[in-house]
C-alpha cells in the first residue's frame, strides 16, 4: 500500500480512493435534489490526552453533533508527532491509537453528515515518561 503525504497528513492510497468516492457519492445525490445550504456538523475530536510510558495506547472518542441531520462518515488522520502511530478504525467515532512514542502528536477528526458538509477538529496526545 502506497502512503503519500497530503497538506501534512500520511495517508494511503486506499483511504484518498474510499474518502473521494464517498464525497462523490455525497455529491451526486446532493445534485439532483433542490439543494439549499443547511447547517455543517460541528466536529469534536474530544479532550487533549496524557499518557505516561510504559503505557503506550490510548483511545480518542469524538463527540460531533449535527443540528439538522447526521454524521455519516467519519475519519481520522496523524497529522504530527514524533513517529507513525499505530491507527485502529479510523473511520469510526472512537480512534484506538498504539505504538505511541515520547512527545507530541496531534490527530485531525473530519466529519462529513448527510448533506456532504464537512467539519474538522484536532485533538493532542501528550506522551511523557515518568
């Protein structure tokens, strides 16, 4: 699987095939209908996190709202830190992140609701040793 890095962000050329064909299934049936803007969601990566080593894992839960619809897709992205984490469900609301080394990272959340409109969020994970 090929990763390449997109405004700062790895990502694999799985997820750039998965996130646009859903923008563009959101798109398309967006189209045919009489299209007036509503509300965006509002995205919530949740609280800054601090772990302390030899505790290396932590989980992000995201708490988004929608005040005319729903969050249909959900994605999570390392957009910094001192190396790759480890990323389990990343298309969920609740992130499962491991491998975690010392330092500072930062995670992004964008949510898209059933409307295709988007909303972004970012959340940091502190890793210090004792």
């Amino acid at each position: 699987m090929k990763r390449f890095k997109i405004s700062g962000v790895l990502v694999s050329t799985t997820t750039i095939l998965v996130v646009w064909l859903l923008f563009i299934s959101f798109a398309m049936s967006n189209a045919s209908e009489n299209y007036y803007p509503q509300n965006a969601p509002l995205a919530n990566a949740g609280l800054d996190k601090t772990i302390y080593l030899p505790q290396d894992a932590v989980a992000l839960q995201s708490n988004e709202t929608d005040k005319d619809g729903e969050v249909m897709i959900y994605y999570w992205a390392q957009v910094g830190g001192p190396s790759t984490a480890g990323m389990k469900e990343p298309f969920t609301d609740r992130l499962q992140l491991s491998d975690l080394k010392e330092g500072h990272y930062t995670f992004r959340l964008v949510v898209i609701d059933n409307e295709g409109h988007p909303a972004q969020d970012d959340v940091e994970v502190f890793v210090k040793s004792r």
